[in-house]
C-alpha cells in the first residue's frame, strides 16, 4: 500500500470517526462500543455451540442466578465438568442429558470460547 | 431523542461506513463505504430480536434494521405465571432499548409487503425498507374458522386463547379473578404443530395452583384433540401429587376434539357432549404469522419451508424464516429454538456477505415448564445436521426424571433460565 494512498484512508477514516463521534453522543452512546472491531463476535465451532449455551447461561455466559457463570472460566475447568456431565461422573439436572449431545473436541471448543469471553 | 428519520439515516450510514471502513484497512480500503449491508428483520421477538442482535455481533458493519408494530415484546414464555397470579405483565415485558445500543436500528410500524424480487418491505404508513438479507420472525396466527362458533372477536371479549401474551394474557387473568370459588376452568388444547407444547399443560398447573389456594372448590377441565403431549408423564405425576382430582383431562378417544362453541351460552361442544364452562380457553389451530402468507413463504401445511442451517426460506431466496413460523422441526416452536435458530440464522447471513460458508449449525432447545412455585421440570434436546438433515443427537436430551427429585431445583433453573434468555435477547 502506497503511502499516499494510506494518507487518504487515513483521512476519510478520521471524518468517518467524527461522525461516529457524533452519532454515538446523540444516540446516548453505546452504540460506538459494538461497532469496535474488536467487539466482534468469532465465529467458530466453539462461538457457535456458545451461543446455544447463552439461552440458559446468559449473554456472553454471564450466568443468572443458580446458572454458573461460563464467561472467563478457564477452558481447563468448563471442558473438565462438560466431560463429566457427558460421562456422568457429575449428576447434575439438564446438564447431563445437554453434555451428551457434543464431542470432546466441541466440549474442547465451547470451553476455549467462553474462557476468551 | 428527537432525531428526524432522513437525519438518523444519514448518520448511520455514515456510522455504517465508518465500520466498514475500520474493519477493512489495509485490505480492500475503497470502495468499502458504498457496500454496507443491509439486514431487515420483521419482528421483535425470540427469533427477530436474536437475529437483529447477533447479525450485529458476528458483523457490526452490517446496517440492521428491526421492525415490530410494538415498542416493546410481551413474551409467551412465563404468561402463564401472569395468568396464575405469580408474577406481572411488566415482569415478562421487554422493550429494544438494548438493541439500539448494539446497533439495530429499531422501527415501529407494521409490515404490510414484502417485495422479495425487489428486495424490499412496506410498512402499512407507506414507509420502505431496502434489504440485502431478510429476516421474518412473525410468530403465529389462529385458524379461527377451525372452531364452529369461534372468532378473534369471540377471543378478545369472551374465550381468549392468551397465545400471544399482553391483553389476552390480561383477559384470562381477568376472568380467572373474577370467577367464584366452585366454577370450571375449561381448556381447548389445540392439535400439533403449535407454540410451545408444554405450554397448555403448564398453564393448567399454574391455574391449579391459583385455584387451590384461592378457590379450592373449583375444577378444571382440557380437551384435548391429542392422544398425548409433551412431559406427559410428569405434568400427570405433579398434577395427581399437588392438585389431586382438580384436573380432569379428555383426550381424543374420548370425545376431546371440540368443533363448536357458543360463547352466549359459555358452552363447549366436544365429541357430542356440551360442557359450560365459568372461564373458557380456548388455544386454536395454528398457523404462520400473517405477513409469512402475504407475502408467499407457506406452503400448504401453512408454515414455512426453509433450509437447514440458513433459515433461507425454499420459497423465496434472500428472505430467511426463523422461530414459530417456519418448519424447523425436530426443533420445537419455542422461544429458545427461536433463539438457537436466529443465531444459527445471523452467522449464515453474516457468512454469505463475506463469501464464506456458513459455519456448521448447532442448536439446542432446553424447556422448563412449572407445575407449581417449587415444582418445576424440564426437557431438553441437542441438535445437527446429519446427512443434510437437522436431526435430534441420539443419547443426549430428554425430559427430568420422575419422583421429583430435582422439582424444587428446576423452578429455582426455570426462572434463571427465564432472566438469562431474555438478557440474552433484549438486554445488554
């Protein structure tokens, strides 16, 4: 990439960002915040399966109430306790009969995703 | 906020740019701006607002744009425990406040066409809307005439069904007050397919449980056009451990189908035989929402067809059918395969803009239904595409065991689970 042409983004990048600037303050900010790139979703087997798992743990896998918390977790100890609901060595409620319906590998992959979250 | 539309649309377009522009420095640089993508979703609810949020987070360059004829959602999942006395309609009501903060673009208006060549929706004010991808998440409508004697009139003044929750819900919860101790409670269950299938037997319980400490003289009758329903084990067991003989349910060898009501004479007619009824419920056959067979997506079951994974409607390319609306069986219609489908559904859309195959889907469903406060019980599935085909995963699923072992527990989960999905739609 040539450096004029880099300037010229550069340029247009900076009038764009002003009008972010301003559509952010009108719209009681927020907005900004999931238009950052770095706010972007993965997508991915573990992203994937997460997101079905955010219908019972929460955005994100915030957790609600006696539902655990998933975001943060190290991998280590989401996929230890997936793999033993799936061979029932925990007893858990619906849990159990969730685990089951994945491979080690996904249970590898959900866990490595809301580690990251 | 007092924006003008044209204003608020010349900002997010440039706000859209800006996106663009920021994820693809480096790479493609101009050109960027001009070819911003366009989402409408048409609904506001499971699968509409799931879809409006999640297009948003796998592409945030995306322009999305949510049209509901509401300002806010009533959901249908935990009405039952308005009509039982256990919680508000405010409680279960949900406005898209949130949504804007993601990014959606949220409009209040009423679909009236959808010009799926043209790619574009009208709004009944005249108002269009350009699109890309669209997602149309209606819900359902009633088959009225299924029923002798039934109408939407007959629903909003004296027999509601409560199926789409807010002033029906209201209604029922109204006559359910107002009935004196020793009345009957009659259900007209619909036939399969229908929203939520444990939903009846759920509402059931919950009016049990009101009538119980309420009004303990009183029964409750369903007729059912089904040989069974869902959890039926389990509601039977909570029902005969809790409310003893209150309940009395008729199903089809015994005359259960109702073809005709007079709702003059608070009168059901079932198999030949007349039952009158203090509160009567009736919850009708069941189609797709009204603007998936204005414009062309039902087939002749009156449900849309889509493909599997992308929700892409078979009828109409560039229009994709999530939640209660389309045939997304073995997935049942409830609002969490709602959920699971919009996201499956967004990731697809979000994938064909990038030219990418779209990611394997995955979904779950997971139900809790109450019997009482302290009773609740659940039954969950896991799903893949195997051969091309969505299929339910061999060994995993199922419903909670009998004797009651987790009960106290699942009412505990039942309640987490409602907070959680309803962050996860229309909040943060």
């Amino acid at each position: 990439m040539s450096q004029n042409r880099e300037a010229a983004i550069g340029r247009r990048l900076s009038t764009a960002s002003l009008a972010a600037i301003g559509l952010g303050l009108m719209l009681a900010a927020g907005m900004s915040q999931a238009e950052s790139d770095t706010e972007r979703m993965e997508m991915s087997t573990g992203s994937i399966i997460g997101a079905t798992c955010m219908g019972c743990h929460g955005f994100q896998g915030q957790g609600s109430g006696d539902i655990p918390r998933l975001a943060g977790v190290a991998k280590e100890a989401t996929a230890g306790k997936l793999l033993e609901y799936k061979s029932g060595a925990l007893e858990g409620t619906v849990m159990n009969r969730i685990a089951k319906g994945y491979t080690d590998d996904e249970i590898q992959a959900v866990a490595e995703f809301f580690a990251k979250q | 906020m007092s924006l003008s539309r044209r204003g608020f649309l010349k900002l997010s377009a440039a706000m859209a740019g800006a996106g663009a522009i920021g994820a693809t420095v480096g790479c493609q640089g101009d050109g960027a701006k001009a070819d911003a993508k366009r989402v409408v979703v048409i609904g506001g609810g499971f699968g509409g607002a799931t879809a409006a949020k999640y297009v948003k987070l796998f592409d945030p360059s995306v322009e999305v744009t949510m049209i509901d004829g509401q300002a806010s959602h009533t959901t249908c999942p935990f009405s039952n425990l308005v009509i039982g006395g256990l919680k508000e309609i405010d409680e279960i009501t949900h406005d898209f406040t949130a949504l804007e903060k993601h990014g959606v673009n949220v409009v209040k208006g009423w679909v009236t066409g959808i010009d799926a060549e043209g790619r574009v929706v009208t709004l009944e004010d005249g108002r269009t809307y350009e699109y890309d991808r669209l997602v149309v998440s209606p819900g359902i409508d009633f088959n009225y005439d299924a029923i002798e004697g039934y109408s939407e009139e007959v629903a909003d003044t004296k027999m509601p069904h409560a199926w789409q929750a807010g002033e029906q819900t209201l209604l029922l919860r109204k006559q359910l007050e107002e009935m004196e101790d020793g009345g009957r409670f009659i259900m007209v269950a619909p036939p399969n397919p229908f929203r939520c299938p444990p939903g009846p037997y759920e509402r059931v319980s919950l009016v049990a449980n009101y009538f119980r400490e309420n009004k303990p003289n009183s029964t409750i009758l369903v007729l059912d056009p089904k040989a069974n329903f869902s959890k039926e084990g389990l509601f039977r067991e909570g029902w005969e451990a809790d409310y003893g003989g209150m309940i009395e349910w008729i199903g089809p060898d015994f005359g259960g189908g109702v073809d005709k009501v007079d709702a003059d004479r608070m009168v059901v007619t079932a198999g030949g035989t007349e039952y009158d009824g203090d509160v009567i419920n009736v919850i009708p056959p069941q189609k797709a929402g009204w603007i998936a067979h204005e414009a062309g997506l039902v087939d002749d079951s009156g449900w849309c067809p889509i493909n599997t994974g992308t929700y892409e409607s078979t009828m109409h390319a560039g229009v994709h059918v999530v939640g209660d609306a389309c045939i997304g069986s073995p997935l049942p219609k409830s609002g969490f395969a709602a959920n699971s489908q919009a996201k499956n559904c967004a990731a697809a859309i979000v994938a064909m803009f990038h030219n990418e195959n779209p990611p394997e889907p995955s979904w779950v469903n997971t139900c809790y239904s109450l019997i009482a406060p302290d009773y609740g019980i659940s039954v969950a599935a896991v799903y893949r595409v195997e051969d091309g085909k969505t299929v339910s995963v061999e060994g995993a699923g199922g419903v909670s065991p009998l004797g009651g072992k987790n009960a106290e527990k699942e009412a505990g989960y039942a309640h987490d689970w409602y907070a959680s999905i309803t962050e996860d739609i229309w909040g943060s």
